[in-house]
C-alpha cells in the first residue's frame, strides 16, 4: 500500500481507541470472561422473569 491510503495511527480512531481493541481481539481477558458466564447469565436471567411472571400471575 501507498502512504497516501494506508491510514496513520493519528488520523484512525480505530487504533486510538481501547474499545475498538476490545472489539477487535476476541482473546482479550475481558470478552472471554464475558463469553464464558453468557450461558450461565442468560439462564439466570429467564429464570428470574419466569419467576417475575408467576408471581404477576399470582398477584392478579
């Protein structure tokens, strides 16, 4: 590539920016740990609006 369309690292906000490297690299500390309570998260989460559910079920 040519200097003239290879982007720099002062003018691509891309390459400044932490949360773009975040995004960027999947193996970071912060979204595998993510990845791996997901699961657990997402259970947990339609356990409690089931329950929240019953209980409007209930009180009604």
């Amino acid at each position: 590539m040519s200097r003239l369309t290879e982007p720099s690292a002062e003018s691509d906000p891309l390459q400044r920016s932490h949360l773009s490297t975040l995004a960027a690299d999947p193996s970071h500390p912060m979204l595998s740990g993510l990845a791996a309570i997901a699961p657990r998260l997402g259970a947990a989460m339609a356990f409690a609006w089931l329950v929240q559910m019953t209980f409007n079920l209930i009180s009604r």
